[in-house]
C-alpha cells in the first residue's frame, strides 16, 4: 500500500529539489512555483508549513492537482520515493 500522508516539510523539500522555487509565505503556508523550461506553463502550489504533523488526506489531494497530478497514488508514491 501506497504511503498518502505526508509533513509539509517532507513535500516541499520534494518539490524544491525538482524546480519548484518559493514564491513567498503566507503565515504557515509556503508558496512554491514552478515554470515549464518547454512552454508558458506556470503552477503555484500552497504547502502547510505550520509543524511536523502530517497533512490531511483532502489537503493532500488538493497539493497533487495543484502539481498536476493525474494519479493521485502515484504523485504519493514519487513524493515517498524522493522523501
């Protein structure tokens, strides 16, 4: 079975290290923005920073589709891999 819950730290120190750049902060929420090198394509994503606790599950579903996420499963599993 897939791992589907996660820090906020855990994923944005994922999606840091495959081009996503902070784009600011807001309270305990850190923006991350990513830019296709290939097209005008452009995603902000809003990660929960606020502790070490781990992300509720619609929470999480909602940073997937926000990276563009097909398979909500498989972003999980990559996330885990990359942790």
């Amino acid at each position: 079975m897939v791992r589907t819950t996660f820090s906020g730290r855990e994923i944005a120190k994922v999606l840091r290290n495959h081009g996503y750049r902070k784009a600011g902060r807001t309270g305990s929420h850190l923006q991350l923005r990513w830019e296709s090198p290939d097209t005008d394509e452009v995603r902000t994503i809003t990660v929960p920073m606020k502790s070490e606790d781990e992300i509720p599950i619609g929470t999480m579903r909602s940073i997937a589709d926000q990276c563009g996420a097909d398979d909500f499963e498989k972003w999980c599993e990559w996330i885990a891999e990359n942790c």
